[in-house]
C-alpha cells in the first residue's frame, strides 16, 4: 500500500497544480476529514455497519455555468463486523478494517451559489485485504463453515459511485456523502474453490456502502 499511497498522492499534486495554474481565480484547494459508517452490503454472511474515519485533500474548479468540477483523494479506514462463534463455542463479533486510498473525480452543481453544492461522479478506490484485531482467525462465520480469515483477500481496486451535499461558506463547509460499491469487492474469494466450498458452494458478491460525514477546511 506505501508505493500505492505515494503514487495517488504524487498524482493528486500534480494535477492539484496543473489546475490552480489554469483557474486562478475559481479554484480552491481543501483539507477535510470526518468519520464513515460503512457496511458490507451481501446475502453470503450477516454484516453490521461500524464506524470509520477518512481524510483527504480536493481541488474544486469553475466549469461552466453552475456546474464545478472537484478532483480529489483521500485515505480511509471503513469498518463493519460479522457476527462468529469461537472454537470454544462463543459468539463473537469480528470488526474488520478495509483501508484505503481514493481518487474521485466529481461533477457539481451549485444549488446555492458559494454556498451549497450536489456532488456526484465516480471514485476509484485501492484497498489492502481486511484486517482484523484479535485472535479470531479460526472463527467460524455464522450461518457457513467459513472461517473469519478466509474472506478477507477481496479485491485490491474497486470503483465506487459517489452523491453527496456540501454546504457552508467559502472557508469552511460540512460535507454529507453516500459511495456505493459498483463492482463485487468479494468476486477475488470466488477464484479459491476450498474457499467457496465452505460457502455452500455459492458464490460471492459484496458491495460497500459507505456514509461518511466531514468537515472541509478552504486554504
């Protein structure tokens, strides 16, 4: 992830400063960060929505009329749980981690000029295997005879579709926004037959749904 993460930020720069040269004076350049509420949206195991964080940086330019264009990239960490039962026949829920970075590219139409915007467009989205804390590698997922670590090699690059609301001032604006998963993040556990055979022998689909509320500061 180290080489992936220095390449998007190495992207997002460039371009950050490509285009603060050729709109001077209708871009602006944010920091934001707040917290997500991510579920793992599939029929293959019971999921729970957990809370996250994320943290980013965007470049909002002037395009035509009331449309925007926003170019940016951000780090995160989305969690959800699954409900499992110990070796010692304990219920247990796993919290598991996706982390991972993001470049969107966003149209925006402004509702309120300077004050209020729709935002929507697509995100590509680089991510590890989940993770887990704790010793629960040889938990049995509820309801399969799956393992808790053997779903966690998902797919490394997804794409996401991304609606959200901005609202504030020019210095400081809330950002309410909703990503959901467009390709099957769980179709990598499908390419392992003992993992798929302890799933009934079914296959895998998942998407994530993402919540996420953040607070955008204006350089």
């Amino acid at each position: 992830m180290t080489k992936k993460s220095f390449l998007l930020v190495a992207i997002f720069l460039t371009t950050a400063a490509f285009a603060q040269h050729g709109y001077r004076d209708g871009n602006r350049i944010g920091i934001y960060g707040g917290v997500t509420h991510t579920n793992m949206i599939t029929s293959n195991f019971d999921t729970k929505p957990e809370l996250g964080w994320a943290a980013g940086m965007q470049v909002r330019g002037n395009y035509y009329n009331n449309f925007s264009m926003i170019f940016g990239m951000q780090f995160s960490e989305n969690n959800f749980s699954v409900p499992t039962v110990s070796p010692f026949l304990q219920k247990q829920e796993v919290k598991y981690k996706v982390m991972g970075a993001q470049i969107r590219l966003l149209l925006s139409y402004n509702l309120i000029k300077n004050h209020a915007s729709l935002d929507f467009g697509p995100v590509l989205q680089v991510n590890d295997k989940l993770k887990f804390e704790g010793d629960y590698e040889n938990n049995i997922i509820s309801g399969t005879a799956l393992t808790a670590k053997q779903i966690t090699d998902i797919n490394k690059i997804n794409g996401n579709l991304y609606v959200g609301i901005t609202a504030g001032n020019s210095r400081v604006r809330a950002i309410v926004n909703y990503q959901f998963g467009m390709n099957n993040i769980l179709n990598n556990l499908n390419k392992k037959e003992e993992v798929k055979l302890a799933n009934n022998n079914e296959s895998f689909k998942g998407h994530l749904g993402i919540l996420s509320g953040q607070l955008l500061f204006n350089l």
